[in-house]
C-alpha cells in the first residue's frame, strides 16, 4: 500500500469522524467539549470516548 494514499484515506477518516462528533453534539444539544479534538487526533478512540465516556 501506498504510504501517502494511507496517510491521505487516515486523514479524512479522522476529520470525517471529528465533523460526526462535533455535529452530533450540536444536533443533541451536548456539549462536545474536548472529543472533536481528540477524535481529530485518535479516531475511532476518541469517537469511543464521545459516546461512552461518563463523566
């Protein structure tokens, strides 16, 4: 596989997910705080985080 075609697909997966969060939130009257941001940077572990975390 292709290195930046990887880098590339992993970049849009990690906005993809951070714009879902950060959406969801707006659409749910929730305050996203800090997980669009850490989805940003770890994916699906911080989209995890979003929906299981309990504060």
């Amino acid at each position: 596989m292709d290195i930046a075609a990887f880098l590339f697909a992993t970049l849009v997966a990690h906005v993809g997910f951070a714009v879902f969060v950060a959406g969801h939130a707006h659409l749910t009257d929730t305050d996203a705080g800090n997980w669009p941001y850490i989805t940003l940077a770890l994916g699906l572990a911080g989209l995890a985080g979003y929906f299981f975390y309990d504060e």
